[in-house]
C-alpha cells in the first residue's frame, strides 16, 4: 500500500528503497492567507536501503541534506544511507545510550501500547530532548535557502512517523497552519509506513507483547498528535513558545523561518494536486 498511495494522495514522492517519504509542504495557513511552501522539506522514514533510482529521485528534488533522528544504536542495527553526490547527512540523534537502557526502553514502550493516550508521553520525552536537533535544522534552514533557492532538505527517524512527526508539527504550526491539518498532516504516516506481517511477529515476540500491540506502535494517530499539541500549548502557550524556550530561536529568526517557509498567496486546495517532481 505504502509505496503506491501517490495515485491517490499527491504529496507522496515514491522513492524506491524509501518509507513514508513525503512534502511536508502545500498545507494552507489557518487565516487563509498564504500556505507552507513545497519542494523544500521532505520527511521520511530511515534512507539505508534506497536504491539507485532512488537516489536520483533525491538529486532531482535537490535534496542537499539529510538530517537523522536515529540513535547510534538504531544506526549500528539497520545502518547508514549510502553516499549521495550533494547531499551531506547530518547525525541528529535526540536519543543516548542511556535512553536504551532496558528501563528507559520500558518506559517509552509502555506508552505506545498505551494507544492515542499514550503516545503523547512519549512525545513529551521527544520534546524535550529533541530541542537541539529541531534548532539546528531550523537553523539550517534559515541559513542555506532562500525563497528564489531550489535546494531542499530531509528529515527522517527510522519510521518517520515519531521524531519525525514532531518535528513536522513543530514546523507547520510555528508558520501557522491550524491543528487540526497538522494533526491529519501526521496521521498520513498510517498510510506511508508499514512493517511485513512476519516483522511484526519477530518484533512482539521479542517484546513478550501481542501482534496488535506492535500495529498500535507502528501507527500514527491522530488523536495522539491532538492530545501532544494541547499538552504542549498548555505548558508553553503556544508553539512559538516552545520554539522560543527550548529550541532558543530568537524573534528575528522565527520570523526569517516564517518568511522562507510561507508562500504569501491565497491557497487553493487544487495545489494540493500539483505534480511533485
């Protein structure tokens, strides 16, 4: 299903070797007065075994970095993505070696078994120790495109539904698409990102857990990315409050982030249907 749902939602980009690969752009602001620019932002799931046709997919989009959420042990299990002419990936772990201990890896599972109640505990942890990653690709951002810039960057954890996915929020709401669109932005991950039956079997097995309790760990849902942006906006006000607190951006870089993000003309939900290569 994943690799084939560009026939009925374009956003999709296939990428052979690739899950879950999509534009975070073309979402409308929430005062109708602009929408978040295309063919800069791609989020997806891991990149290690993406194929040639692949690749050059990549250095079509002009893909010039590749920003990684995975932790060293995750990287040291399914590897790295090959090299790619252009593109410079840059390790962006939020998790330590600490944070696999089999305590803190209880913890953390304990919430995804949870469901669409327990997933924002553990976004709540992403939150919280992903702040300096989110800064420097915000950073990076500001600092190497601009609005006449065909470049384009990636982010991506293993999935790409999680870290990933909080990232994606992170983004759109700051520019000011509504949460309701942020939060179906994040629940296409269902669609983007799969596991073979057998996976699923070895993965519960492992964790002494039922099959359907690796399908709710592998799902995005949309009530988990309601209840974490409610969360966040009670501790922080808003967004842009956390942005501010934790990623440490200042009002001039928020704005410039805005400017190049932000494509200043009214949307129309037929440019939702543009190609996107």
């Amino acid at each position: 299903m994943g690799q084939h749902v560009s026939v009925c939602i374009p956003r999709w980009i296939d990428i052979p070797g690739v899950k879950n690969f999509r534009d975070i752009g073309g979402w409308p602001l929430k005062d109708g007065s602009g929408y978040i620019r295309e063919r800069i932002v791609f989020r997806c799931g891991h990149l290690v075994d993406i194929t040639q046709k692949g690749i050059e997919t990549l250095n079509r989009l002009n893909v010039i970095a590749a920003f990684d959420f995975r932790s060293d042990p995750e990287i040291e299990r399914q590897g790295v993505m090959p090299q790619v002419n252009g593109l410079t990936r840059y390790p962006s772990a939020m998790f330590t070696e600490a944070d696999y201990s089999p305590a803190a890896l209880a913890t953390r599972w304990k919430g995804y078994f949870e469901g669409a109640t327990g997933f924002p505990k553990v976004y709540a942890v992403i939150l919280e120790k992903g702040a300096p990653q989110y800064r420097k690709i915000f950073l990076h951002l500001i600092e190497n495109h601009s609005i006449t810039s065909t470049k384009s960057i990636i982010v991506h954890c293993t999935a790409g539904k999680d870290r990933t996915g909080i990232f994606g929020m992170l983004l759109l709401g700051l520019c000011g698409v509504d949460d309701e669109v942020i939060a179906n932005e994040y629940a296409l991950s269902n669609l983007g990102y799969w596991e073979p039956e057998h996976e699923l079997q070895k993965k519960a097995e492992m964790l002494n857990v039922t099959v359907n309790d690796m399908r709710m760990v592998m799902s995005a849902p949309y009530l988990a990315m309601k209840e974490t942006i409610r969360q966040l906006k009670e501790k922080y006000g808003s967004i842009e409050g956390y942005v501010r607190e934790e990623c440490q951006l200042t009002s001039n870089e928020i704005q410039r982030l805005r400017d190049l993000m932000v494509v200043p003309i009214r949307f129309e939900e037929r440019q939702l249907f543009r190609p996107k290569i």
